[in-house]
C-alpha cells in the first residue's frame, strides 16, 4: 500500500487546512525544531486508528485539537484525510475526525465506520499505525537500548505478526 496524499486540519500544530502528496519512494521530513514534523507522521498513525497517549505525546484524545496560540483561537474539532493506493491499484480514503466532547469518527471510502474496520482494512494490507513503514524519532535509538522482551515486540511489528493479533482478537470476540 502507498500513502498518495494526506490531509489535515485543526490536527496539532496544522491549524490551517494542509494538503500533502508523498510520491513514491522514501520520504523524508526536514525542517526547524518544532515546525510539526512528528506531528505528519503522528496525523498518519492517527488516521490508522492510533490511540496510545505515548505514540501521539498526549495526555488525551482531544489534545491533537488545535489547542490555540496567544494570537489564534483553539479549534473545536481535528480531521485528517488519508489517500492511499493498495498493491491491486484500488484507492482507500480514509478520514478520522475528533470534535470536543464527541470522541472520534472514521470514514473509509465515503461510508461511516467503526475503528475497527479501519484497523481491520490496514492489517490486511499489512500496514498500519505500528508499521515498521512509519519511522519516528528516536525509534532507531530505541531499537538499539531495547531489552531482549521489548525486542521481541520490535521484530513481531516489523514481521507483521502485531497485525494478525487485530484479528485473532476481532475473531475470538464474535
Ligand atoms: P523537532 O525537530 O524538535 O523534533 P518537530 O518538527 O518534530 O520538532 P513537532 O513535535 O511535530 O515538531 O511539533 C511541535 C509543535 O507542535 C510545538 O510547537 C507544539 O506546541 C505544537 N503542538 C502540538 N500539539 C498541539 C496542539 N494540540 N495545538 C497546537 N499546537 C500543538
Ligand atoms: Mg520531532
């Protein structure tokens, strides 16, 4: 699967509707300290589903809202619009959206879904919020001062094993 362009708004620090398109290859991101590089590659995970506090730096769920400067209000709602190709060519659109006081909702291909269905849809392709595809800062630090156990849970990520746990759970619970 290829990530062809993201769109974001009210998500962190991108206040203003922003439109990205990564071309094929490996992307890098460059810029000043703090100008919202980790924040692209944290609006990616969070449209996959991501919900962990440590992978997003945040103590809650509304805290990727916009949450003003001393010359620019808070905004009342974060959206981000994922297009992405898969292996066969067929195109996925994936929007997550979060208002205050209303929690998250996610649309693939213009249909109302759960965030399961997300997760489910980016497992499959042997993606996701923890791929091994997403490199964020730090990681590779990580990898190297790991504990044997935390290691482990490295490999099991980047071997795509993490994303059959999605389904063995969704499987266990019907
Ligand atoms: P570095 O090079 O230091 O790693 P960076 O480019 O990765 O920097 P980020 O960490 O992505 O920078 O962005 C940090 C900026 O995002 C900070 O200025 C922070 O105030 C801002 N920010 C984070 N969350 C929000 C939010 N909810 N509302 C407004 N601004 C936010
Ligand atoms: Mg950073």
């Amino acid at each position: 699967m290829q990530i062809k362009k993201l769109r974001l708004s009210g998500f962190k620090s991108f206040v203003e509707p922003a439109e990205l398109h990564i071309e094929p290859g490996l992307t890098g991101v460059v810029g000043p300290n703090g100008c919202g590089k980790s924040n692209l590659l944290e609006a990616i995970r969070w449209v996959m589903g991501e919900n962990s506090p440590k992978s997003m730096r945040s103590g809650g769920m509304e805290d990727v809202i916009f949450a003003g400067t001393a010359t620019r209000p808070a905004r009342d709602f974060a959206e981000v619009v994922l297009h992405a190709e898969d292996d066969r060519g067929e195109q996925l659109d994936v929007t997550r959206r979060i208002e205050r006081g209303a929690g998250s909702a996610y649309r693939l291909n213009g249909r109302d879904v759960r965030a399961k269905d997300v997760a489910l849809t980016f497992a499959d392709a042997a993606t996701g919020a923890h791929s091994p595809a997403l490199v964020s800062q730090g990681k590779i630090a990580q990898v190297i001062a790991a504990k044997p156990t935390e290691r482990r849970q490295m490999l099991e990520e980047a071997a795509g094993i993490a994303g059959l746990h999605v389904r063995r759970r969704d499987a266990e619970q019907k």
